[in-house]
C-alpha cells in the first residue's frame, strides 16, 4: 500500500507542478487551455487498480479547481476521460486483473474496442476556440461505458 501512496503522490505533483509552470507562461498569450487526461475508471469505482484510479480521481478535482483559479485569465480547464483504450501499452498487458478488452467491450453502449483515434476530436473540440465557453469539466471518451 505504501507504494501505492507514493506513486499516486509523484502522479498528483507532476499535473501540479505542470499546471502550475504553464500559467505563468501562458497567460501572456492570447488563447490558453489546460486538457488533463483522467480515466473512466475514475468515474466507475473498479478494482484491482486502487493507486491509478485514485491519482485519475485526483485529476478530476483538480481539473475544476483549476477553472476556478485560472477563469480571470481566461484559461479554460477541462480532462478528458478515456475507457479502457487499446493503446500500444495496453496490448502488450500479460494481466488483465479485473477485466481486459472483452469486459470493457460489454460495458459499453457502442460494441466495439476504443482505440487512441477515438479521442483525436474530443481533443481537438476542447482545444477549439468552439469550446471557449466550456471549463470545469470532464468529457467521458469511452462509447457510452460511463455515463454522467
């Protein structure tokens, strides 16, 4: 469990630490956004992966603390959160504990496996200035596995 602590402190400190280095650059410009990258996981309380969901959670309230903070800047915060995608990594996985592709294919309102193009127009969206209204949130990429 130690570990576990430890690695969900290192996950925290680096989106801080980044969040933080970014808006003393960016606010000099003239249209800056902040995308995090959470998980669906976080949305849906799975076990086996106690460290990664939590440090995914974590995410998430930062993501609209963050708003709050930078929204006179005019910086717009948002996370996007992926289902389980079909990544390079994620294929190469020999333990599947808790559920692997077929799991995730079942949860799903759209049968199919996500894969990482599946998250190219989230992020462009949120990167547009379509968006520039939007801050706060979290936009669940996972075909309909999470819904909120």
């Amino acid at each position: 469990m130690q570990h576990c602590v430890k690695w969900l402190v290192r996950q925290i400190n680096k989106s801080v630490t980044t969040s933080e280095q970014n808006r003393k650059k960016l606010v000099r410009r003239v249209r800056v956004i902040t995308l995090n990258i959470s998980s669906g996981r976080a949305l849906k309380g799975k076990g086996y992966f106690l460290h990664y969901d939590a440090s995914k959670a974590a995410i998430l309230g930062m993501t609209r603390s963050l708003a709050r903070e930078l929204g006179d800047d005019k910086i717009c915060v948002n996370t996007i959160a992926p289902g389980s995608t079909m990544s390079e990594n994620v294929l190469k996985r020999q333990n599947w504990m808790g559920g692997g592709p077929d799991q995730a294919l079942q949860s799903r309102a759209l049968k199919r496996l996500e894969v990482p193009e599946d998250l190219v127009g989230a992020c462009i969206f949120l990167a547009s200035s379509e968006s520039d209204f939007i801050t706060g949130k979290t936009l669940v990429v996972d075909g309909g596995s999470a819904m909120v």
